[in-house]
C-alpha cells in the first residue's frame, strides 16, 4: 500500500480496538462507514467489504471513499475482480474525486496481482509528477523482479522500454540467469543508455557469474554417526551425486546452475529456519525436502514467494494440493494407475478387464484408480476382488475361480511372489495370449522366470524405468563409476535426469516456466524414456506430477517401451 493512505489508516488505529459487527441493526452512513475503515484496519477484510458495500452506490455522499476502501479490502483478500470491478466504478460514475490518484495506484496493483503487467505500468505512468510517483516506482520494482517469464518481460521491454525501472531490472536479470552470447549488444545499449555500472553489467566477472541457483534440501543426516547413518542415506548421497553430474553435463552445454546445499531431515523446525535465510529469497529454484511434514512447510513458502520446488521423490500428489509452484519429479501413484488403464483401454479388446489387488494401501489406491480410468474410459470390469497374499489357499482359490471368457486383459496389482505366481501359471494354462497388466517389480520375482514372462502377454509398469543398454546410460554409468568409485542406483538416475530436466528448463523460460511447462507436453529424456506434466486425456491441463509412466514388455528376453514418448 502507498505511503499515503497507509497514514489515513494509521489514524483509524485507535478505533480498531473496538470490537464492530459487520451489520448493524440501524446505524446512520458514517457509523457504517467508519466501521468499515476499522474492520479494514483489523484485518476483517470480508467483513469490511459487506460493511462498505451498501455506501458504494452513486447516491451516497460516501461512495467514493467506501468504494476505495471495499476495492482495498478485497485486494487484501485476494480477491482481486471485485477490486477491479469496484474500481472502474469508481473511476467511471466519480472521475472528479480528490483522491483518485490512489485509485490509480490501486488499480496498477490490482492489475500486477492479475499478471496484466502492461496495463499496470500503463496506469503508473499517469503518477509521473505527482506525489505518488516514488510510490509507483516502488511498486513496478516488486512487481517486475518477480516476473521471471523472459518472453513475457521483453514484451514489456518493446512498449516500456525507455522506462529505466524497466530497464534496469531487465538488466539484472540478464546477468542474474538470462544472458546468452546474442544478448551482449542489448545489455551494452542499456548500460549506455540509462547510465548504468558497467562493471556490474559487462564486466567479465559479471557475464562468468551468470547463472541460475538452486537449493537443494536434502536429509543428508551429517550431524549424525557417521557410521550408523551411512547406509540409511546413501540414497540421498547417490541422488546429490546424480544431479552433480547433471550440473557438469549443463555447464558444458553453457548452462550454469549454482548449488547451494543444505541438510535438511523430517525436522520442519530446521526447514523453516533454512527457509528463513536471506538468500533463500533469491533462489530460482528449491529441490527437496523430501519428507512429507517439511514439504508442506516447502509449499507454502514456494506459494508466498512465488518460487518453484520440485519434490524428488515422493509419489503422493497431494504434497502439491493448493500450490501452482510445487510439482513432483515422480508420477504420482494415481498417474500411474491412470495412464497404465488408458494404455490397456486403447491397446487391448474387448474393452473389459479383471482386476485383483492386494489389501496394502498402495495396492487399493493404484487399483482403485486404474478401475475408475477403464471405466471413464468407456470399459467394463467384470472382477474387482482384493487378494490376501498371506493367505495362500484363498488367493490360489481366488485365481482358479477366475472366468476368462470374453475378458480384454487381466490387471494384478500386487508385488508379491504368490500373487505373480497364481496369475502367470493361470494364464499359461487358460490364457496365454491374454494381456496381463502387473507391477515392474515381477522381473525380480525368482519364482516366475524371466522365460515365462516373455511367453505370456505381460505389461509392466516402470514409472522409474532407465534403459541400461541405451548410449546415454552407458556413458552416465562410466562417468558416475569413474567419479564415486561405485555404479550408480536408480537414485542417481533420478538425480540427474531431474536435475538436467529443469535445468534445461530454467535455461529456456527462466524460473516461472510453469506456463511454458504446460505447453511443452511429454519429452524423451537423456535417461529417462519421457517426462512431462501434462496429459492430453485431461486436455493437456498442467499437472502437478510426471505424467509420462513407461509401459513395459520383454520381447526375445529385451525389456522395450511399448508407449514411447513422441
């Protein structure tokens, strides 16, 4: 808020301390609208706009002031198309008000709160010379450093670019992560034109520094025994080292990412105070925490400060539930069960299927969506039965009862030796050439030989599947192998392909590339056979999670990916 009005408000201080009801029985306009400026003062935003509202009609003495400070109210209640609208009220049936130039300036806040930053800047020129106008200045700096879209700033750059704000943060932004070789003889016309450092701006140091940093928060558990902790975090160690790897392969494409490393574990009080350091503020991107009570401390932050964090490894969406800037590296298990039924929907007939899942929550859930998608789809489920592994006569029964006539394909969501058993020496004897749907972690199953599932028809789900035998893998492996004295887990495949994904990513459309991500749809990766956040059945709306699950068949004992990313 301007300096000006923060001192109308300053002077209702006294007032606040009363307690006031949103309606009064019979109260004449200035009772009401000084019970409305004191909600405001309070903080009661919904209550204060309920209170002024009546007042904003054009037959009211107080119309112009009740309506400013309904306008403000709902800014502060985010909700700012009231704002807006009470706003061109005002402007439109009061032109002549005396305090129309804070209007203005709200109206240019409510408008940078909409992303409609040209025609917020546009309302600021009209404060050039007046009492607001260091005020406005002010307020396209807070603005402008948080836009971090480049093609959206240059567009701003083209109308305002004569505008030294303007400039000067473009600037910045340029040797803040931006600059490439092309930009050069731009940033040398800025430094000339507006009089800006040139040895902040072109220095060789400056252009070197370039980058973009990230934090990475990750339980690396180092103020604990070395010797006890060891193994329980080498999944983490071998993640960091992964994305190590990927900071090398980007630096030689001319992409500089910045690491700055904390260790972090399931204590959110050590998050929150990490959270808190000043140069958090000034990150481009936060990787981690990966636990679920200190992720949720990371979503609100990433919300209020308007910075994207990526969750390495859960598989739980809900960790980004109300936040637009937190997304997962991992497919969630509903994305898994969902793109696996869409994938069997459009591949096998007729369109029905049998289904057995294991009682384990995991189990349930993935069987749960996997039936809803079949049958949104157009399916139909002829056999949803949970199994009970323990209990090895009732699932052997379970699967001898099983009729298979007429039956698309068969889905058994269970990891377990005795589910994978009963399912393949069924098939093998009824229905071989029945496609059966089944988790990746059957291939490590002893008990079922690799022979038998390449006879049969079986699909596997392998959301994290890395293809060993490709170029790519192979020359990760001899780097990771040379490097770190040891072969790299599927936890380092994961840190590198993550961390070379976005990346690749910030390089491109700079820290907000949540937009562009919507548009950029799946795309193989250097190890991974796809990522990507959208999904075109949910007409390529951007999603939290990757939506790419790779879809598994052996053919002549060789695992190959039956829906490869475009």
């Amino acid at each position: 808020m301007n300096r000006s009005f923060c001192k109308k408000l300053a002077g209702l201080a006294l007032l606040s301390a009363l307690t006031l009801p949103a309606q009064a029985q019979t109260q004449d306009p200035a009772t009401t609208y000084n019970n409305g400026k004191v909600l405001l003062q309070q903080q009661r935003y919904d209550l204060a706009m309920a209170e002024l509202m009546p007042l904003t009609t054009q037959s009211s003495n107080y119309a112009p002031e009740a309506s400013y400070f309904y306008a403000l109210a709902a800014l502060k209640s985010g909700k700012t198309e009231e704002a807006y609208q009470m706003l061109l009220q005002l402007q439109n049936q009061h032109p002549d008000w005396e305090g129309m130039a804070d209007a203005d300036y709200l109206l240019a806040n409510v408008l940078f709160e909409q992303n409609e930053h040209e025609r917020a800047l546009s309302k600021l020129q009209e404060l050039q010379g007046s009492s607001l106008a260091q005020d406005a200045e002010g307020l396209k700096r807070y603005y402008l450093n948080r836009l971090n879209d480049r093609a959206k700033y240059e567009t701003l750059m083209r109308r305002f670019g004569s505008d030294k704000t303007v400039a000067r943060i473009y600037a910045d932004k340029l040797i803040g992560g931006w600059y490439r070789p092309q930009d050069r003889r731009i940033l040398e016309s800025l430094v000339q034109e507006f009089k800006l450092d040139r040895n902040r701006y072109l220095s060789k140091d400056a252009l070197n520094r370039q980058g973009f940093d990230v934090a990475v928060l990750l339980p690396f558990q180092l103020n604990q025994n070395y010797a006890t902790t060891a193994r329980k975090s080498q999944f983490i160690t071998d993640m960091y080292a992964g994305m190590k790897l990927a900071q090398d392969s980007l630096k030689q494409q001319g992409i500089h990412l910045n690491l700055f490393t904390y260790d972090t574990g399931s204590d959110t009080v050590s998050v929150k105070q990490v959270l808190q350091q000043p140069e958090m503020q000034g990150m481009n991107l936060i990787i981690g925490p990966v636990y679920k009570t200190t992720a949720k401390v990371a979503a609100r932050y990433a919300s209020e400060h308007n910075i994207n964090v990526i969750n390495p490894l859960s598989q739980d969406v809900e960790m980004a539930a109300g936040s637009g800037n937190v997304f997962l590296f991992e497919s969630s298990v509903a994305t898994q069960a969902r793109q696996a039924a869409t994938y069997a929907y459009q591949n096998f007939s007729p369109k029905t299927a049998v289904i057995l899942y294991e009682n384990a929550k995991e189990d349930t859930t993935f069987a749960y969506h996997y039936r809803k998608q079949f049958q949104q789809l157009g399916g139909k489920v002829r056999v949803y039965k949970k199994l009970r592994p323990t209990e090895a006569t009732a699932t052997a029964a379970a699967f001898r009862e099983l009729k298979l006539e007429g039956v698309g394909h068969m889905a058994v969501f269970s990891d377990k030796m005795i589910a994978a058993v009963n399912a393949t020496s069924l098939l093998q004897g009824k229905a071989p050439e029945l496609p059966l749907i089944a988790y990746d972690k059957w291939l490590d199953i002893n008990q079922v030989t690799l022979q038998q599932l390449d006879y049969l028809q079986v699909y596997f789900i392998s959301p994290k599947y890395v293809n060993k035998l490709s170029p790519a893998s192979k020359s990760f492996r001899e780097k990771f192998t040379n490097n770190y004295n040891l072969p790299p887990s599927q936890y380092a495949y994961a840190g590198f392909e993550m961390l070379y994904y976005f990346g690749q990513l910030l390089k491109q459309y700079g820290p907000q590339f949540n937009s562009q991500l919507a548009g950029a749809g799946i795309q193989p990766g250097v190890l991974y056979s796809g990522i990507g956040y959208t999904d075109q059945n949910l007409r390529n709306q951007l999603q939290a999670d990757n939506q790419f699950v790779p879809i598994l068949k052996l053919e002549n004992l060789e695992l190959t990916v039956v829906n490869p990313a475009l």
